[in-house]
C-alpha cells in the first residue's frame, strides 16, 4: 500500500458521509462510497445530494462517476480502497439517553469480513468512550487479514458549513494504536495538514471524548447566555447586549453566544445526552451533572417562546392564525432533526391555533413530521393574515423583512423574534408588538 496517495472509502452516505467523500474526491483522492440503503446509493449516482446543504451538489457534479462512485457492495469497497472511513449514525436510543451503536457495529463488522489486505478502519461516528476499543477487537476478531487496524477521527464540521469546514477544518484529531495508523491518516489528510491544519495524534478514549467535549462546551455555551436571558427577563435587562459586553473579553468571545430559541439538531441534543449516559456507566455521573441543566435551559426556551406568543395574543391561541417563520433547527439547513422551531409549532398547534410554517428548504421533511401543520409556499404566502408571527430559524430572508410591508400583509402586527435577529426599534417603529426572549 503507497501512502502518498491512498485510494479512500466512506462507509454510510448520510450527512457526514456524502460530505466526506464528496470533499475527499475534491482534494485529489479517489473515493468510494457505500451505503445499505440502495435508494440513496442511486440518487447519489444520479447526482442528487438527499439532503441541503450549499456547495456539496456542485462538487458532486463535478467528481461524481470520476474520482468518486458509489456502492452497496462491501466486497468492493474493501477491494477498491485501502483506508476506510465509518460514517454512520448513532442516534439517541428511543426513550433512553444512550447513543444507539447499532449502525456502527454493523459497518465495522461488515467492513471487517471483506479485509483480506493491510487496510485500516477509520471510525468517524461520534460514539462514546470505549466503542473504538470495541471496535478494534471486533476487526482483528473478523479480518481474514491480521494486518487490518482501526482507527479514530472524529469530525467537527457544521451544517450549512459542511464542505468548508472538511477542506478547511480548525483541527485534525487521529486516535491511533500504532505508528503506521497515525502514517496513514497522515497521508489520507496530506492537502490539508499541508495547509496548516494542527493535528492531535492521540489515543482511543482521548479522540472519542474530543468530539463530546467540543460538542458539549458548545451546547453550554449557548444555554450559559439562554440562562442569563432567564435572569434578563426578570430584571428588565437585555440579553443581547450582555451577550456583546461579555464577548469583548476574548476569554470568553462572542461566537456561539447568541440567546435565543437555543439548540437543537442531530448532534448536540443527543451528543449531551449520550455523554450523561457513559458518565454514568463509567461512574463519574457527577462531572457531567451540569450537562442535564443545560439541557433542561435548553428546552425552557422552546416554552418561554410559547409563553410570550400566548402574552402577544391575550392569553389565548385558540382560532388564532400564527405564523412559524423556520422548520429547520438552523438557517442553511433542511435539517429538522430536535428542531426547536418545530417543537414550538408544534405545541402553539396542540393549544388550538392555526399554525402555518414556512421554511425555504425544509418544508417537506417538516411535513413528514409533522402533517397536522399547514405549509405556506412562500413567506408572504405564509404572513397573509397572521395574528401573531413567530421567526424561529434565522434564515437570510427573515432577517431581511421589512416590517412596514409585511406589516401591510398580516392581520395584527405581533412578533416574537426567537433568535434576536430583527431590530426592535425598527419594528416597534413599523407598529409592531415586538417581543424577544431576554430582552425587556
Ligand atoms: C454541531 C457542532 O457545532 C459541530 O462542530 C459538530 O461537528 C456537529 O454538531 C456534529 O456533532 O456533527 P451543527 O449541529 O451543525 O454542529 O450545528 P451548530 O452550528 O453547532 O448549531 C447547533 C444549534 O445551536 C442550532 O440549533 C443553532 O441554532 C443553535 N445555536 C448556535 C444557538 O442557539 N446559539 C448560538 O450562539 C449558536
């Protein structure tokens, strides 16, 4: 096996698996993919990305049936690449905190049975501590080769940012058990180590808990300035300039302070919640106790927004037409997984109101979860006779209303701004009841 230029796959063609490949073709490598799930591996060959995210189609386009195919073989990956890489997903256990490793397992051990070569298995899945350990044993276990290794790269881009925080990330992280690991990873990232990146070259636990950590200070973070928007309310004081004061000190800065609606998606919800999980198997439940009131700050935001819509419309959403501006749990996305916007729709709904979402690209993953929601085909559309307008994902086009002509569309000028994006003294100008969570 040459390691200048070592042939790549990805296993799982999901989010961080398309993207993956995706931006591993684009760095010069050739690339396979695969996935169990036959439909998504031909939408991927026709050349759709099954879900949005910018950048990522053009650069599919442009390597797709190339440097990059895609499979649902097992038996050809392992004999068309030499490091590969596990993208599956391991999401919260239904009723439990736990992460469910049922995919991971699945990919290592069908992987494993195909190695007949040195090769290494790259784990990039965001699993808890102990599972590359797991891992390891489960390939050396299955491998007709005893030259196939594993190995831990955990991955840290951001939705909306995907392809640029792959060919450009802030950080490489390998946790290896051997020299010729660490060699290997080092040449399957060679473009971007070339580029400066920092590596971290570590052991198992150390690279699995990385990923939980980042993800865990990140969700702090955002419910730290959430609690302080609690405290803001209480005393008339206002959350967002606190944000920007305490933000000038570069101690603690400004990025990932923003008070709002707060967070959800696929990871840090379930990333926090599968950490409580381990903490307790590994008996130091307390370290991480703190992460359950984070959680619960977190999920006080999604009421306190139902709470001063209610404010807004006298007490009462019954017969009350409201429009949800945002389906997606974050601008530049149609990711909808744990997405606040939609929980809060959805519990305004359940009060009796006549609830209309809108979303520029997640109205038809909302609609599947949510079928007892009307859908608007556009934003004014969706304003045309508002009693009570909620924007609860920042996308570019909300930011940007101008509240005296929207003013002219609904029915009653109320907004609740959930991610403190609009301008108060703008819209209170236009005759809008603006309301905000943390801010008098
Ligand atoms: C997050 C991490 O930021 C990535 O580094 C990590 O790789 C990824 O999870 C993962 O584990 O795969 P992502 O879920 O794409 O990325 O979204 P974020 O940008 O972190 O936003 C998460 C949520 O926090 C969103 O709902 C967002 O609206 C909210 N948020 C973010 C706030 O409420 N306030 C902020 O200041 C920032």
């Amino acid at each position: 096996m040459t390691t200048e230029r070592p042939r790549l796959s990805v296993v799982g063609t999901g989010y961080l698996g398309v993207t993956h490949a995706v931006c591993m073709a684009e760095l010069g490598y050739e690339v396979i993919g695969l996935d169990v799930d036959a439909d998504k591996i031909a939408l991927l060959r026709k050349g759709v990305v099954p879900f949005y995210e910018p950048d990522l189609p053009d650069l599919l386009e442009k390597h797709n049936g190339r440097s990059l195919r895609f499979t649902t073989d097992y038996a050809e990956l392992a004999e068309s690449a030499d490091i590969h890489f596990v993208c599956v997903g391991t999401p919260q256990l239904p009723g439990q905190y736990g992460a469910d490793l049922r995919h991971v397992e699945s990919a290592f051990a069908s992987l494993a049975r195909h190695l007949t070569r040195q090769s290494l298995v790259v784990g990039k899945s965001t699993v808890p501590a102990g599972t590359a350990v797991r891992m390891a044993q489960l390939v050396r276990d299955l491998a007709p080769s005893p030259d196939a290794e594993v190995a831990w790269n955990p991955e840290f881009l951001r939705e909306g940012f995907a392809v640029a925080d792959t060919l450009r990330p802030d950080r490489l992280v390998f946790g290896v058990e051997s020299e010729w690991a660490e060699t290997q990873l080092r040449a399957a990232f060679a473009p971007v180590i070339d580029q400066g990146a920092p590596v971290v070259v570590t052991d198992f636990a150390t690279a699995e808990l990385v990923k939980v950590a980042a993800n865990s200070f990140l969700a702090t973070k955002i419910s730290f300035i959430n609690a302080m928007a609690e405290v803001c309310e209480a005393t008339g004081a206002d959350v967002t300039q606190l944000a920007t004061a305490i933000g000038y000190d570069p101690r603690i800065g400004r990025r990932f302070l923003a008070p709002g609606l707060g967070f959800g998606g696929g990871c840090l919800p379930k990333d926090i919640r599968a950490f409580i999980a381990r903490a307790g198997e590994l008996g130091v439940d307390q370290a991480v106790s703190f992460l359950r009131e984070v959680d619960e700050i977190n999920l006080r935001r999604r009421a306190r927004t139902v709470e001063i819509g209610l404010d807004l419309v006298d007490g009462s959403y019954q017969g009350i037409r409201v429009t949800v501006l945002g389906a997606a749990f974050k601008p530049d996305s149609d990711d909808i997984r744990d997405s606040p916007a939609l929980d809060v729709a959805a519990a305004i709904s359940r009060q009796g109101a006549d609830v209309v979402v809108y979303d520029p690209h997640a109205m038809d993953n909302a609609r599947r979860l949510h079928p007892e929601l009307d859908y608007a085909v556009s934003l004014d559309a969706a304003l045309d006779g508002a009693d009570l307008v909620l924007l609860l994902t920042e996308w570019a086009e909300f930011r940007a209303m101008d509240p005296t002509a929207i003013g002219g569309i609904v029915r009653q000028r109320n907004v609740v701004d959930g991610r403190n994006v609009l301008d108060p003294v703008v819209w209170r100008a236009a005759g809008w009841h603006y309301r905000a969570l943390g801010r008098p």
